[in-house]
C-alpha cells in the first residue's frame, strides 16, 4: 500500500488536473527586493534568466545564491554563517525533517498558499505545510545505452549486486574497444561527500524496501547496525569505486564527475535525473536511462524517487509577501512554469502544470514512478552533520585507498551505533 501510495502521489504531481495560472501583477503594492539560498548549482543560471524575468513582470528583484556541486562548503553551513551574521536569506532550501528541526524556529507557515491545493508532496510538520517542494526527483545508476548495447549487456538484468559486478568486468575488459576511461562515473571526493554520504549511504537505507518503509532508518537512529546489510552495502561501494576513474573518484569536482558520462567517457553515472542540463548543454546525444538499482545481492528492480529539497519562507522577512508571490507565480505564471520544466529541465511537483520535461533521465523517472518501481529517499532522517562531518570523511577515505572494506565496514558501524 504505501508503494502504491507514493505512485498516486507522484503521478498525481505530475499529470493532475489543470488549474488557471495566476496573475503576473505584484501583489505587495511596492516593488521588493528578496535573496534566494539553493543548492542545484546546474540550474543557477535558468533560475537567475528566471528571477529577471520575473523583475520584468512584477518590478520585484530576486538575488539568487547558489550552494553546493562542488563547493567547499554545504548549503547548512552557509545558512549557519549567514544566521550567525544576521544575513539568512528570505527563501531558502530544507531537505527533509532534520532541517526543518534546525530552522523552526524562523520557517513560516505557508498552509494557505494558493499551491498548497496543487501538490500532494509538500513537506508539512504537524499538518500544516511550511515547504514548497522544487520537484520530483529520482537518482540511480544511468546509463549509456549504445554502450550497453555493444557489450550485450540488458540494463534490465543489473538487479543485482552479481549481475553489475558481472556486467562491469565485461565492459572493464572493453575500456579500448569502447573509448572509455572507466565503467562508471562516481565521485567521492572531500567536496562530493553528498554523492556518496546523501545519496549512496541512501542505497542502505531504503533499497528494497517498500516507499516510506523506516525500519532501517530507525534501527540505525537507535545504534542497531544490521551487520548483513551493511556488509552487502560495503561490497556496493566497493564495486563503484572499484570501476571507476581514480582521479573523477577521489579529486573530481561535480562537473567532472557528469561530464565523463555526458561525453562517452564511462558507461554509467551515479547521478540524478537534475544532470539532464548537464547533458543538453555538453551535447550528449546517445540513449541513456536509469538501470535498476542492484545494490543488494538479492533483487531490487527500482529507483530512488522523492521531492527531496523544499523552498521555506524566513518568517522575519521583511518581504514575506514577495517571498510568497514568487513561489505562487513559479506555479501560476507562464514563464514560472516554463523556467521548471523547459529552463531547468525539472520534473514538475504540482498537478497544474501539464508541461513534461524532455529530458531522457527525467523521462526515466517518469516511467519508472509510472511503474511503481520506487525507493524512499531516507537520508534526511540523518543531521546534515552527520553526513556531512561524520559519514563523508569515511568513504573519501575508502575511496583513495587509506581504508579497506573492513575497515570501511568497522568505521560506519562504530559512525552508527554512535547515535543512540
């Protein structure tokens, strides 16, 4: 039931009913000037080409900050120092229920907004709605198809931890044959921790289990490791790190990591379907889609699929009502939508809007959402802290080699069993 229920709630998201957009006029009587915090530096600029526009329409000015790809510092740190100089900015980015703890104390109710009636993923406390949900997201193992092709290899066999480790020896063995430097593009550097301490830590979290499922989320939240699972987990990553590029793995930035896949230059990227820009602007033409995700060494035919970012309002603005209008016009307004969907090649939140993205790892989401074949993503049940500080600094040291998998093993369970 509850993976049926995610399928509801997604699908309604993006193909729900139309709704009339709203009106381009201000609403707040005088023109305002208010600062956005994000975190998806890959559509900075769509967002800021947005934010003129959006000047134009309403005399209203946005200064958007981005944080994060391969910043040397987190999005929480930033807000932390900007709070600490009286600085926070009017809208910015919360991930999940560890944040919202963080920043109660200055996120606004936004349960009376206009869009609040239009989405079935916004993040709400206590059954009143305080996050505005960027989009629909999904992150996996996305591959090249022509290269797959080549190799013989069917994308829909890597349900497995077998079938990839099989499949990655093969197309290893192919490196000249194919012009690739390594299998597969995953980063695990000291500014990617969010690749593999956000994301990939999510992959023993919640794969194979049914959406919503937190019974590993809360065994861990009690310092009880399930020494199997993180050992299957282990063999995982040691398999990733195992094929891919020593120099994109242990030293590479966002764009290198994106930018091996997007030119031919691995065969599979541990990435999000927010990399279809990525791919648009480098020209990347060949067929790619999301391959199961077969962490596990028993059969997992998914992906992970959520709203996993959420704008909130600083309830000491002094521009609450610009702040508002500018999320309900991302909606309601003809350029709102077209910045979401077309601009930024996000997959829409909310039943209103009937443009479809084209991108093809989006395309993927969309269909495997469709499908039902859908995982949680569990990770913000986790402080920024803790995967930031703690975890991180534990697969960069697997990665370049300082560690090995029993130690890796002995480090996350000691990092663990620590939260209790």
């Amino acid at each position: 039931m509850k993976k049926l229920l995610i399928v509801v709630v997604i699908m309604v998201a993006l193909m729900g009913s139309v709704f009339a957009a709203g009106s381009k006029e201000s609403s707040t009587g005088k023109s305002a000037t208010i600062t956005l915090m994000q975190n998806k530096p890959e559509i900075d600029g769509a967002l800021k080409d947005y934010a003129k526009a959006w000047n134009g329409l309403t005399g209203n000015t946005v200064i958007v900050k981005s944080v994060g790809g391969s910043s040397s510092i987190t999005l929480g740190q930033q807000l932390k120092a900007d709070f600490a100089a009286g600085d926070m900015p009017d809208i910015f980015i919360i991930a999940g229920i560890e944040d919202y703890k963080e920043w109660e104390g200055i996120i606004l109710d936004l349960s009376n907004e206009k869009w609040t009636g239009d989405t079935s993923v916004a993040f709400k406390k206590d059954g009143k709605v305080y996050g505005f949900p960027v989009a629909v997201e999904g992150w996996g193992m996305a591959y090249n198809a022509d290269m797959l092709k080549k190799a013989g290899i069917d994308p829909k066999s890597l349900d497995n931890y077998s079938a990839y480790k099989s499949a990655f020896e093969k197309l290893d063995s192919m490196k000249v044959e194919l012009g690739i430097d390594s299998v597969v593009s995953m980063a695990a550097g000291p500014e990617m921790g969010w690749v593999t301490a956000h994301h990939n830590f999510n992959s023993l979290l919640s794969n194979g289990l049914p959406y919503g499922d937190l019974s590993v989320v809360n065994q861990l939240l009690k310092g009880e490791v399930d020494a199997k699972r993180l050992s299957e987990y282990a063999d995982w990553v040691e398999l990733l790190f195992m094929f891919a590029d020593k120099a994109v793995l242990t030293t590479g930035n966002y764009d290198s990591q994106v930018g091996a896949f997007a030119t031919g230059k691995s065969v599979f990227l541990h990435q999000g379907n927010w990399v279809d820009p990525n791919m648009k602007s480098a020209g990347a033409t060949f067929e790619m889609a999301f391959a199961p995700h077969g962490s596990m060494h028993t059969a997992t035919d998914g992906i992970f699929v959520a709203a996993p970012s959420f704008y909130v309002i600083n309830s000491k603005s002094e521009n609450i009502e610009a702040a508002k209008q500018f999320l309900n016009d991302m909606v309601y307004t003809t350029e709102g939508q077209d910045f979401m969907v077309n601009k930024a090649g996000m997959i829409p939140a909310y039943g209103n809007v009937k443009l479809n993205p084209s991108g093809q790892l989006s395309k993927s989401v969309q269909m495997w959402a469709g499908e039902g074949k859908v995982y949680s993503w569990n990770q913000y049940n986790f402080t920024g802290d803790f995967r930031d500080l703690t975890l991180a600094p534990i697969y960069n040291q697997f990665a370049n080699g300082s560690i090995d998998k029993a130690k890796f093993i002995e480090l996350m369970t000691n990092a663990l069993q620590g939260l209790k």
